[in-house]
C-alpha cells in the first residue's frame, strides 16, 4: 500500500494538540520531518483536500488472542487490526496477566512469540497489524515477582493493571496488597490502571432472590454501588502514595463525579469510559438474547447513560476506550439455566471512532481538537508513548488517521469475528480515507 520513503500529505486540516490549521505534512523515513512546502522529489502525494488529518487514533483497553476462562476469546492480533485500521486506529493495547503459575516475564515471552507469529503470517498474507503495545498484570507479590516487575519497568513497561474483583478468577488484589504495590510501582515511574469493583459488595449480593436465568440478573450481581466503593477506596489509596493511577472502564456517573472532585485536588488520577456506557443501557440485558450484552461492568440504567454523556461532552474522562473482549456466538450462547456461566465482553474496536464522532455531533474544528485528545494524545501521554505517538510535531511517528467530513452512511462493525454486533442497526458517515502507521499506509479507501 505504501512504503516508508518520502510522503508529502496536502492541503489538509492538521490536527495538533490545541488547534488545527491547514498545512502539509512532510514525512520521511516514517517520522514527520516538517511542516508546509517540501523541495524533496521522489516523493508520494496523498492529497487530503477536504480532510482532516488526525494522529492515530490509539485504543488503550483490548483484549485479544487469550484465554479468559474457558474461552479462547474471538479476536485474534491480525483480525483486531484489520477493523482497526478501516477505523483509524494504529495502536492497541493489550494485556498480559500472570496465570498457570508463570512468571510475568513468561507470560509476556509466550504472548510476544504469538504477535511476531501474527505479524509474520499477516506479512506473508500481504497485510498489516496495528501497532501492539501492552499491558501488565501481575497477581503474585514474592521477592521474585517484584524483582521481575521492577526489571519490566526498567526495560520500558509502563503500565500495569489490577483487579479489586474477580477473587474466583484468581486475579483479585486486596486494597493492603494494592496500596503496597502501588507504592513500589510509582517508586519505578509506573501508571497504574484498575478494575474497579468492590469484590466484598459483590460477594454480599443475595443470589436467591435474583432468577439466574434472566440477563438482567447480571446487573443486580454487579451493582453500581460496587464500582462506587472501589473508586473511593482506590482514589484514598492515590491521596496517600501520589502514584498515577488510571481508572478503567468507569460506568458510573456517581463514580466519575468522584473522580472529577478528587482532581481538583489532587490531579494524579485519569479515568477512562467506553461507548457501551454512553450508548447502550440495561434494557439490552432485559430483552430477548440478552446475554449478549452481558460485560462487567453491566450496562446501567438509561438515567445514568444520559448523565454519563453529559459528563463525557464536558470533559470528565481523558481516554474513551473499549474494553473490546469479543467471543464467538457459539460461546456466549453456550448456558443454560445461570447467566453467571456467559463469558463477559463485548466487541467494539470497530465503533470506537464513529460514536465518539457521534458523540461529540459530528467532526468541525472545535471537536477535532477535543475528540484528538481523548483518542490520541491522552492514551499516548498516560501509557508512555508520547511524544512519539499520540501527536503530530515535528520528530513524531508519522502514525496518521486521514477522516472526510461527510462519508457515505454505513453500518457500525465492531468487529470481524464470529461475534454478535454490538451496535446492530447503528449507521455512521464517518469516513476513513487513509490511516498510516510510520509513514507506511496500511488503509486506504477504495475509489
């Protein structure tokens, strides 16, 4: 599609971290060289006349080519990127955990050899993989296993993620586990990113008065107050060690206040929400196939969805992400008389950037720059990658996500696998022409 030698890309509306501006951008060798007019020849031009040019679009919350449970989940590294891509979206962060009594440094050697497996096979196939970066989690504390963490934060690993839920899963951490790790991990300069969930309001839920055969059920055995009592308990933990800790997948409206009010304060906390808690709420768990909206946290009621659009639109949550964590038809059907055995997860890389261009009404100006913020800059600024990704300026991955203004309407695909669609019936005219990761175009739109 395009190599990585010298790209002029014109005329088109730029981006940057607090404005646009109509400019050229000149790159070479994948890294941006400059701005405005260029006197290099043996050049490509991609003109982008009527587009805006955006950084690319980083989704920092997926879950890909792992066993979660008994499931092998449906989105592997090559078909994760190919919706990505057709989506803007040059970089996904993934997780590794330490499971089967693996080290972390084990599990991450087992999930590294089965990227460069992807990546080659994609090659020899004549496609490309968006860029992989991931996240870690460690859910043993020995000598050992803290001298294995501070040495994976020496090498460049920047994030590393913890539950305060799932005790039967076996990656729970307790607040007194937490608190202690947290320090250590903001001794290394880590951010630390958190599941909230309060696993003891969970466990204190009265399954006989509930009927386990109705989805709707799974909303009552996850409570809002638990998401609530674990984002108090969480932003005490970071009043007293100052770390950077990144709070995911908030569903709350009540739990996004807290964290707004605690930054006022103090500012060493970011927060993330995804398109499934501004789009959708728990009448989909009521209806007929309900199931296949169960993820934790649930969808919430459509009070609660609203308030939580009004709180995105005014800028509470850095980062939209989407806890894409998509399993095949087979497997999320595969229950029979407790919604508790359905694998929780729903698809969604493929409608991050049309319902955050949604959101925000439509792509002008003014949301360019707020929408390039919450996609780009602050997942590349709370993982570790900016400067080089996350931003356009000189001496940045020319990683780029070309969007016209108006496209033809078409259907939302949040992904490619064997999964039920998320957003079934939802249309967008956002319009990817181009999406480029260092200087290497790997989409283009079809004339």
């Amino acid at each position: 599609m395009g190599g990585n030698g010298n790209i002029l890309i014109k005329n088109g509306i730029v981006v940057f971290e607090k404005e646009t501006a109509k400019t050229d951008i000149f790159v070479q060798k994948g890294i941006i060289k400059s701005f405005g007019r260029t006197e290099e020849r043996d050049i490509r031009i991609i003109d982008t006349e009527g587009c805006y040019v955006f950084p690319g679009f980083i989704d920092m919350h997926t879950h890909l080519d792992d066993t979660i449970g008994k499931y092998y989940l449906a989105d592997t590294y090559d078909s994760a990127s190919e919706v990505a891509l057709e989506n803007g979206i040059t970089t996904l962060f993934n997780f590794i955990t330490q499971k089967n009594g693996n080290t972390l440094i084990k599990e991450l050697e087992l999930a590294l050899e089965k990227y460069e497996y992807r990546k080659k096979t994609a090659a020899d196939n004549g496609k490309e993989l968006c860029s992989i970066a991931f996240h870690l989690t460690p859910v043993t504390f020995t000598e050992n296993d803290r001298e294995d963490i501070a040495y994976l934060a020496g090498i460049g690993f920047r994030t590393f993620k913890f539950y305060t839920t799932y005790k039967n899963a076996g990656i729970y951490t307790s607040y007194d586990d937490l608190s202690e790790i947290i320090q250590i991990l903001k001794d290394l300069d880590a951010t630390i990113l958190v599941h909230c969930e309060d696993n003891d309001t969970i466990e204190s839920v009265d399954i006989t008065k509930l009927d386990l055969t109705k989805s709707i059920s799974h909303a009552l055995l996850r409570p809002a107050e638990a998401e609530v009592i674990a984002i108090r308990k969480i932003l005490s933990i970071a009043e007293k060690t100052q770390a950077k800790i990144h709070i995911v997948h908030v569903s709350t409206a009540e739990g996004a206040g807290l964290i707004n009010e605690y930054r006022k304060k103090y500012g060493n906390v970011t927060c993330e929400t995804c398109p499934q808690y501004l789009f959708l709420n728990e009448d989909k768990l009521a209806a007929p196939g309900g199931h296949r909206f169960i993820c934790s946290p649930p969808l919430r009621p459509e009070d609660n969805v609203s308030k939580l659009r009004g709180l995105a639109l005014s800028g509470h949550f850095d980062v939209f992400a989407t806890d894409h964590c998509a399993f095949r038809k087979k497997d999320k059907d595969n229950f029979f008389a407790d919604i508790r055995d359905v694998p929780n997860g729903l698809p969604g890389i493929g409608a991050l950037s049309a319902l955050t261009f949604e959101l925000y009404g439509g792509l002008n100006e003014q949301t360019a720059v707020e929408i390039s913020r919450r996609l780009s800059t602050n997942p590349a600024v709370i993982t570790g990658l900016y400067p080089m990704k996350g931003v356009i300026r000189e001496g940045s991955d020319a990683d780029l996500t070309v969007l016209g203004f108006d496209g033809e309407e078409k259907d939302i695909v949040s992904t490619k696998s064997f999964c039920y669609e998320t957003y079934f019936g939802k249309k967008s005219k956002l319009d990817v022409r181009y999406t480029l990761i260092k200087g290497n175009v790997v989409f283009e739109k079809s004339k």
